[in-house]
C-alpha cells in the first residue's frame, strides 16, 4: 500500500508520515525533501531563483517519476495536489489521505513561516486571511481524496485503522 498525505502547509503532513512509516515499518518519502536534494537548495531558494512555476513543474515530476517501494508513505508539499493532474494520479497509484485542520488550527502550528516562500513576512492577521483564501481555491483537489480526517491531535494509530478501512 502507498499512502499520499495531502492538507495545508502546517498540517503535520512530514510528522505524520514518518509515524505512519513508523507504524508500517516501511519507507517514508517526503517530496520536498527530494526536490531540495536533488537542487542542493532550499525550497525558499529554489522559488526565490526559479519563480514558482518551475517549482511546480519539478514537483510533478518528481512526484510521478520516483521509483516507490509497494509500501511506503508520501508527504506531499501543501500546493502539489492542486497542480497538472496530480491528485488524480495519487488516487490511481495509492490511498491518498486529506489532514485537515481549520485555519486557526493552522495559524497556531505555523511558526516557522520564513522558510515557506509563500507565508513569508505574514502576521497572523494577514496569514489567517491568506489561508482562508487559499483552502477555498484548495479543498476541491485536497477533497479528492479518499480518506479525510482532522489531523490536530490525531493519534497515529487511530489514523492508520482509518486508512485501513478505508483500503478495505
Ligand atoms: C507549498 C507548501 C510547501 C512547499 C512549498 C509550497 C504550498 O510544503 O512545497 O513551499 O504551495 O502550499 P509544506 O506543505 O510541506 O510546507
């Protein structure tokens, strides 16, 4: 089984995947991770040379060309869903699982807002807004998914029988 997480920036995505993989005793592989392996730079740097549309592009190929193990779990970057055919691809390849939080859940968990290209310079006033706007033009692709749960608090197995279910 190949399990893609997908949410927001700040959902826990990269935690939850390596406590997953944990659980499974299988790799984990984070995209980002990839990308600023395979650039020697941050995703900041990379947005801040490239533009973000290139960082796009890279990250659908990366997704669609990495040679998965049968079992592993997948953080995706928060964008990576809602670009080119993406989300299709995760449902047809995997079980690809939404961690949802509501936006003032998400303002609370992003401190680190410097290294995400997108939220830099942001207050919480302005990030609230931001985020607001962004899942109204996101949920369409993160609701895709086939399993959604509220991720704020979530006990690792809890969401593994939720995905196994599911999987059933
Ligand atoms: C992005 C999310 C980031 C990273 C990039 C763009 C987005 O990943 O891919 O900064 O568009 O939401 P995380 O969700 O892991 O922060």
């Amino acid at each position: 089984m190949k399990i893609f997480l997908v949410g927001f920036m700040g959902c826990g995505k990269s935690t939850k995947a390596k406590q997953l993989a944990n659980l499974l005793a299988c790799p984990v592989i984070d995209i980002d991770a990839i990308i600023v392996e395979q650039q020697g730079m941050s995703i900041a740097d990379y947005f801040a040379a490239n533009g973000e549309a290139a960082f796009r592009k890279l990250e659908n190929e990366v997704l669609k060309s990495f040679d998965y193990p049968e079992t592993c779990v997948v953080a995706t970057g928060g964008g990576l869903p809602c670009y080119f055919d993406n989300m299709q691809w995760m449902n047809e390849n995997g079980v690809t699982v939404y961690l949802e939080m509501t936006p003032p859940q998400l303002v609370s968990r992003l401190h680190n807002r410097e290294k995400r290209p997108l939220l830099k310079g942001m207050d919480d006033e302005q990030l609230l807004a931001f985020i607001i706007n962004k899942l109204e033009e996101r949920n369409q692709f993160y609701n895709q998914a086939k399993v959604t749960v509220n991720s704020f608090d979530l006990d690792p197995k809890d969401l593994l029988e939720e995905i196994k279910q599911t999987k059933a």
